[in-house]
C-alpha cells in the first residue's frame, strides 16, 4: 500500500510540480523497482533448502 502511495505521488508530482516534480517522480517511482530487484537477489543468492522445506508440504 505504501508503494502504490508512493508511486501515484510520484506520478502527480512529475505533472504538476515541475522540475522539482521530475525529481520527486524518480525516487518514488523507482522506489518499488529498486526493492523487488532487492528482493528477487535475495532470493536467488539464499540456499536452495531453505524454501525446500516450506514446498513439500507437512
């Protein structure tokens, strides 16, 4: 929620807010871009195993 918040400011701000906008729109439109790249390193560079155990079950 806080990600769509963010993101739909961004976009206002890059619209109505001029050249101050266009900077307000980078940070926050690329905030969510930035985290699931995080996220999805962090996924791939953790131990096979670890998610193994959560996939089969009981």
């Amino acid at each position: 929620m806080l990600f769509a918040c963010a993101t739909i400011t961004g976009l206002l701000a890059a619209l109505l807010w001029g050249a101050i906008g266009q900077y307000v729109a980078w940070v926050t439109v690329g905030a969510p871009v930035v985290f699931i790249a995080w996220v999805w390193v962090r996924r791939r560079t953790q131990k096979p195993e670890q998610f193994g155990q959560t996939l089969h079950g009981k």
